[in-house]
C-alpha cells in the first residue's frame, strides 16, 4: 500500500475475534494481538488507519442467548465491547465508525432473512437497538477517545423519479427515507424519518438528470419510518448527544422509482406505494451499464445528486465516502488475463463517479477545494485502499471499494 501512496486505510475489527463469547473478561489475546501489529505497521508506513467496530460478525453467543439485535440486551453489550476497541487501539487510532450499514444487517437479516441470521420480521427492532447501541459506544468514545471523530456508515442507492409526474416524484422521496434516511435520520436528528413536505408536487430532495442538478427546497416535519416504534424522550436525547462527527457514506447505484398503489418495498418489506426498476427505464433502456453484480448499475450522475441530498439534507460538518466501488463484468466468465489486469471497466466506473465528486465539489458548494480520498470494504477480512486525500469541508475523503478481491457477505467470491 505504501508504495501506491496509499494514505489511509479503512478495516473493521471482528467482535468475536476479540471477544468470542461476546462479553465478558479479558479480550482474546491473539485477536488483540492481531489488529495492534496491523495499526502499528500502517502507522509506520505512514498510512492512517480508520477502523470500524461492527461490519456483521455477531458472536453467535449473543443470537442464541437473546437473539443478537432484536434484542435491547445487545446495547449494553455492544457497549462494552466498544469501550474495550477504544481503550485498546484508541490512542492510536482516531478516525472510527461504530455499525456498518445497519441498514443492510437489520433489515435483511432480521426483517427479510435474506442474510444472517435470516431471521424476518424482527427488522425494526433490530434497527432501533443498532441506533441505540452507537448512542450508548459514542458515550464511551467520548471518554475514551476525546481526539477522535465517530460516525456510522450509511448506505443508500440513490431513488430517481420515474418522471416528472409528482406522484413518481413522491414515490422517490420515499424510497429514500426507508433507504438512507432511515438510519440518517435518527443518527443526526434523533428521530425516525424526518419526511419532506409534498405540497404541490415539490420534490423531495435535489433530483439528477444525467448532470443536471434541480435541487428543490422542501421543509421537514417529524414522520414514524413504517413498523418502527418511537424513540422516548430519553433515547432521542442520547441519539442528539451522539451526532456523529461527519457523514460516512457507503454509495455505489441507484434505481428509478416510480408510484405503485399497494407497492411494497423490497429493502425493508414495507407497504410504501411505490416499485423500483434498473434494468428497464422509461426509454427501455436500463439505468447504466450493468456491473457483474445484479442490484449495481454505473450512475456516476447519481454520486453526485448523492452528495449533493446528504449535504442539504444533514449538513454534516464533513462528509467522508467510505466506500465506492463495483463488481467488473466478464470476470467470473474467464476473461482473458490481459483484460483483467487492464481492467477497463473498473476504471472507467471510477473514473466518471470521481468526476462526477469534482463536479460536487467544484460547481455545487458540497466541497469548495477538491479533495482527496482513499478506500476499502470489507467481507470476512479484506481492506481499504485509499485513492483521494482530504483538503477541506465538507467532502474530504473518499475510500474505493476493495483494495483487494471482496468476500461477499453472503455471497463469497460471487458476484450477485
């Protein structure tokens, strides 16, 4: 990495490698051993290390004693784990996340069961605990890592109306608030979804045509995410109390939305009025070229519409992407070497999603110097690599997704 000039390395801790049983006494001595030679060695190439503390891995443990993360028992115990990672790797490491896509673990492997621990219809309990349990490690991390800065990463594909029909327009606002803004929300404003006002046919957030940026103003109101159950007074305190420090932004396609009477939304499971489509468009076409994996689309136009609703949207004193990526078609087919390694394709996708981060920063205020960046993923144990550095607020860092071959969560080396 050293010789790719690589400046900062994203990685996440594995919680049963440093506690199997998930709480309880000394860490495993071995797990800790493992990630304090790692910092040491990035730290002495000159490389930061960002480190996330939850990327899927419950200790089986906790699922069988009280059922992981649909229960409120995880929060205390998340927390202890948290305030050991910090206490252990904090003075030398700064940068952290807490959860990685809660979205993704809460709502397909306790609402759908489509991931582990393929559970259904324990998602929105699972949702709120995740938020609760970085309230109850910000706390910590606060004591422990007071040079730090804490956030959560958050994924989200970007929902593009239909049309310019207000009811396809609508339907793409919330598609977004039961996709980003679901965890958005709560983490930066205490609450469940803070939905936009629909008067008129306003858009809800600042839509893209290709690079034609038409942000609309919208004004918020409080609205409960369908199936969740409302955070007290107490939670919503301690949830404002743990804001985090920047925006950690997972991004990578997007879908056009269009309004569907009784359609349900196949992330989360919910009645939400509206379908989404890739592979067809209005004009027949798809969305963008298809990756190798079947849900990513190359849209780097929506990267930017991306950036441009997180900055009006939450107004993040930073905004870091923690990854960005793609899945090369014709891969798993046996392209012939010489393609792999040119990697054409690959490039390309980073190439006009970089652009379209310049065009962020240059033109629409969401950076006004160009930044730099960096990156990774990880699936049981890859890393980051970092390609970009930071320079100013609020885009300063961007993280490409993978530096090495991902193992996918559910998928290993296949690309679905």
């Amino acid at each position: 990495m050293r010789s790719l000039n690589v400046t900062r390395f994203r990685f996440s801790l594995a919680w049963p490698r440093l506690f199997p049983a998930g709480r309880g006494g000394a860490p495993n001595a071995d797990g800790v051993l493992f990630y304090s030679t790692l910092i040491d060695a990035l730290l002495a190439a000159g490389i930061e290390p960002w480190v996330t503390l939850y990327h899927w891995d419950l200790p089986q443990a906790l699922q069988d004693e009280y059922g992981g993360w649909a229960s409120e028992r995880v929060v205390a115990d998340f927390r202890a784990y948290a305030a050991a990672a910090f206490a252990l790797f904090g003075t030398r490491v700064a940068r952290w996340t807490t959860l990685n896509e809660p979205w993704v673990f809460t709502m397909q492997g306790y609402q759908l069961g489509t991931h582990a621990p393929g559970l259904k219809g324990q998602g929105w309990a699972a949702a709120k605990n995740a938020v609760l349990a970085h309230a109850a490690a910000a706390s910590e991390f606060r004591a422990l890592v007071p040079h730090g800065r804490l956030s959560v990463n958050i994924n989200g594909d970007w929902a593009q109306p239909w049309s310019s029909d207000a009811d396809d327009v609508v339907a793409a606002g919330r598609a977004l608030d039961l996709g980003l803004h679901l965890f958005g929300d709560p983490l930066f404003f205490g609450q469940w979804v803070r939905e936009q006002e629909r008067e008129g046919g306003g858009v809800v957030a600042a839509q893209c045509s290709g690079s034609d940026l038409s942000p609309s103003p919208s004004q918020p109101r409080t609205a409960l995410a369908a199936g969740a159950t409302p955070f007290t007074a107490a939670e919503s305190a301690a949830l404002l109390a743990a804001t985090p420090d920047h925006f950690a932004l997972n991004f990578y396609t997007a879908a056009y939305v269009r309004a569907a009477p009784g359609g349900v939304d196949g992330g989360t499971g919910a009645v939400a009025g509206f379908e989404r489509a890739q592979a067809s468009g209005p004009d027949g076409a798809p969305i963008g070229p298809r990756a190798a994996s079947t849900w990513l689309y190359k849209t780097p136009w929506a990267f930017r519409a991306m950036l441009n609703h997180v900055h009006a949207r939450y107004g993040a004193p930073e905004i870091v992407v923690t990854e960005n990526g793609c899945s090369a078609p014709g891969e798993r087919a046996g392209a012939p070497k010489a393609a792999a390694v040119a990697d054409d394709w690959r490039v390309d996708y980073y190439a006009s999603y970089l652009r379209e981060a310049a065009a962020a920063v240059r033109q629409d205020g969401v950076v006004r110097r160009r930044a730099g960046a960096g990156a990774r993923r990880r699936g049981a144990s890859a890393s980051h690599l970092f390609f970009f550095s930071p320079l100013h607020q609020p885009l300063t860092t961007y993280f490409a997704w993978s530096l090495l071959d991902n193992f996918e969560w559910a998928d290993g080396y296949d690309a679905l």
